[in-house]
C-alpha cells in the first residue's frame, strides 16, 4: 500500500521529480523592494535583493556554478542592473557567484580580511560601514565568528537582516574562528539592530526573527556547557558524541528541519570543531617571544604568507587563500586554532634568537616555510 502510494506520488509529481535531482532556487517575496532567495539542495547560501530607483543590489551570490540560476531568477523579477553585491563572508557557497556578478557589472563588497579567502571583493571595509542605496542606509556590522570577515547586513526599510553563517536554524552551530566569545558577540551585533518584527535570514535554513536568534543563543550557551562538561571528563569528540544530553541538545538546533537528523559524521565535526576553537590548552607567551614570529614567510611549495600580531593574537594567513589564529602550546609550537591537529613549530638560530621559519601542518598537509622580511 505504501509502495502504491510513493508509486502515485512519483507519477504526480513527475515534475518536482526532475527538479528534485536537480533543485531550484526558491524565491520568497519580503516586499516590492526585496526578495529573498533560498539556497541549500547544494546551491550555497541563502541571497537577499533590494530593488529601487539605484537598481538592485545582492546580499551574497550563492556558489560559482548557481550563480547563473540565481541570475535567472533576479530577471525573472526585475531588468534593473545589479550595482552591488555585499558579501556576509568569502566563503565560497555565500561568495562563489561574485566574478559572476562582477562580469555583469556589480560592484562587490566585502570585509577586509576576506582578502585572504578565496573571495576578491572591490571594495573592503573594515569594522561598520553604511551605504546609502535605493533610498535606505544599508548598515553592516564587522564580527568574528565563522569566519573573520563576517558581517552583519542590516536593511531599515523591510526591517531585514543578514547574519550570514554566524546563525543557523539547521544545523548545531558552525560558529568557531573566535570560539564562543566570537559568536555570543555577532549574535548581539545581529540583535543590537533587531525588534521583535525584524526578519532574521541566516546563511542557511529558514527565515527566522529575533526571539529565534535569542532561542539560538541558549541552545548554543548550553552546547558549549556540555562539551565543556565532557572535555573536563577527559572525553574525545568521538566519545561526546554518544552523550545523550549533547544528543538532545543537537537536536534543537534543527528548528527548520525538525526531526531530520545530523549525519554522524557532521556532528562528530562540528564537536570537534567546537573543542578545537574554545578548549585548545593556552600557554601564556611572554610578550617579547610573541614580538618575534611575526613578518613575512616564503613557503617552501611557493606563496607567501604573513604572520602578524594583534590585540595580543598571533595570525598566519596567506592572500586570496586563508587567515587563521595561530594558539601557543610553547614557546615555538602553535595548533591553528579551529583547525583540530593542524600545528606549527617556528625554527630559531639558537645563537642570535633570530626566527628563521616554520613548519608543520596545515589543511592537513605539511607546510614548511622561511622568514624573509620584517613586518
Ligand atoms: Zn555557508
């Protein structure tokens, strides 16, 4: 009977079949002067539209490949030019679309330090910035969170924001690059420009609103605990994963998808993640030590990377490719913050203390490389 049924469906619905295989963008209408667009079946992030009198302007551009079909879509609705498109992150499945766009005419905007991510943006900005586009102050927020060129997209009029990947409402979070103080942060940037009718669109899942972004942030307060509680235990990723209390908690996150599950995979992951970002040991490295690493490395493979120093953090990161913290375990040895083994060890002249290199691993491949120049 069942067989029968699914059987009829299938011949019903031969349509939404084909489309299944291959999916669609799904287009829902906020106002006339803004659209929202659906990503996810493998498409890339959710992207926003303002339409108006300057034209039309885009909040990120899902992947590459579904550009096109984005592209489609907007013409489906308006012929205007598209003038801008504002990235929440370089990401590939929010930015992937941009030499899309660009070829089309748009502007891209994006955080400065999507400058090392695979995202090229036009114009950088740095902590806020506001932009003045069809008749509204568009405002953006810097924050730190799933990545360091995060921003928070705020447009007045339909009382809509943009968090990019700082929030989801289908998935545990995937929140890591400043461990929780990063995300509790762009959580309260997201909701310093909300009210209670404010339209919340998260990079993936469904429209949400403030009391869901709030909702958000007990589930992941409670997240944290947990792993906390069981990394004080002593237990891996792979052991935390058979917790029934993290278990529970796991599950509400997924308020789009309700009763859908996480691969184990996936959550397996995401603990790691969580316990690679905000449980990694500190050692506390004397200040003059730290003044030492940074300057400018040529990599044994090609490239150059950077080291730097700021607000006390040391960074590695390389341009058009990637930026990540870099977290003391000695005076010489550094895990890449986030990134679970990966880790670093500087070389030092033992006669004139000078910094001559580093290597280790990184994307979980060997990376050797030469001090070359000063900051
Ligand atoms: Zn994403």
């Amino acid at each position: 009977m069942k067989r029968m049924f699914v059987a009829l469906f299938l011949l019903l619905f031969c349509s939404i079949c084909a489309s299944a295989s291959e999916p669609a963008i799904t287009t829902k209408k906020i106002s006339d002067n803004f659209y929202v667009f659906y990503g996810g079946g493998g498409l890339g992030a959710n992207a926003g539209m303002s339409i108006g009198e300057d034209g039309v302007l885009l909040v990120d551009v899902m992947k590459d490949t579904t550009a096109p079909m984005l592209y489609a879509e907007i013409r489906k609705i308006t012929d205007k030019p598209v003038k801008y498109v504002i990235n929440t992150h370089g990401d590939f499945d929010h930015a992937g679309g941009n030499n899309f766009f660009k070829e089309k005419g748009a502007v891209i905007i994006g955080q400065s330090n999507a400058h090392y991510s695979s995202a090229k943006s036009d114009i950088k900005i740095g902590n806020a910035f506001t932009l003045e586009f069809n008749g509204e102050t568009i405002a953006a927020k810097h924050v730190e969170a799933h990545s360091f060129n995060d921003m928070i997209i705020y447009f007045p009029i339909d009382n809509i924001i943009f968090t990019g990947d700082t929030f989801t409402n289908q998935s545990p979070p995937y929140s890591f690059i400043d461990g929780a103080r990063g995300q509790l942060m762009a959580i309260e940037a997201a909701l310093g420009f909300s009210d209670e009718e404010t339209t919340i669109v998260p990079g993936h899942g469904g429209i949400d609103n403030a009391s869901g972004l709030r909702a958000y942030r007990e589930k992941f307060t409670a997240w944290i605990g947990r792993i906390k509680t069981l990394h004080d235990k002593g237990m891996t990723a792979a052991e935390m994963v058979r917790d029934a209390k993290l278990n529970e908690i796991k599950q509400r996150f997924l308020v789009i998808n309700k009763g859908e599950e996480v691969a184990d995979a996936r959550f397996e992951r995401l603990v790691a993640r969580t316990l690679s970002s905000d449980f990694v040991d500190a050692y506390a490295l004397p200040e003059e030590v730290r003044d030492a690493y940074p300057g400018i490395y040529r990599k044994a493979e090609g490239g150059v990377v950077e080291v730097f120093s700021e607000n006390d953090r040391l960074f590695l990161r390389q341009e058009g490719a990637f930026m990540w913290e870099l977290a003391p375990q000695s005076l010489t040895e550094f895990k890449i913050r986030v990134l679970l083994g990966d880790s670093i060890v500087f070389n030092v002249n033992r006669d004139t203390g000078a910094v001559i290199g580093f290597e280790g691993t990184l994307h979980g491949g060997p990376i050797s490389a030469k001090r070359i120049a000063a900051p």
